[in-house]
C-alpha cells in the first residue's frame, strides 16, 4: 500500500492550558495517522489520549509539505 501524506492540527493539554499543534506524517490512512499522533504525544510528552484533540486531518500533496523531515522523506 502506498503511503500519503497528512497534516494533522488539534490541540493538547498541557499543564493547565491547551497549546496547538501541527504535525505533518505520513501513514496509510486517517487511522493511522490517529494512532501515530497519539503514541508520539504519550511517549514524547507523557499525555494520555483524552488529553489530545485532533481537529483536523487534510491529505497534501508533496509539493504543500513544510517539515523538512518529511520532504526529505520524499524526495528519496
């Protein structure tokens, strides 16, 4: 299955207040993408998952993508 590439926007908690985010991954589907968003906040930041909004999820195209990770990703 060929990959796609997503960016994700939402929200998380921390402390006591939310701060925004928007992360940009490459997955199969919104599913996973989901699941991907959820392990890295709870491994990285030690934030459970109904401390995590996502509020949207947009598939782009290689030439719309910004982090530089992900667009060295591409062009291999």
């Amino acid at each position: 299955m060929k990959t796609k590439i997503f960016r994700i926007q939402g929200k998380f908690m921390m402390g006591d207040r939310m701060k925004p985010f928007t992360k940009e991954l490459k997955a199969i589907n919104e599913e996973d993408i989901k699941e991907k968003i959820y392990s890295e906040f709870g491994s990285k930041h030690h934030i459970s998952r109904n401390k995590i909004i996502i509020n949207e999820i947009a598939e782009i195209s290689e030439d719309e993508v910004q982090d530089t990770i992900i667009k060295s990703l591409v062009e291999e």
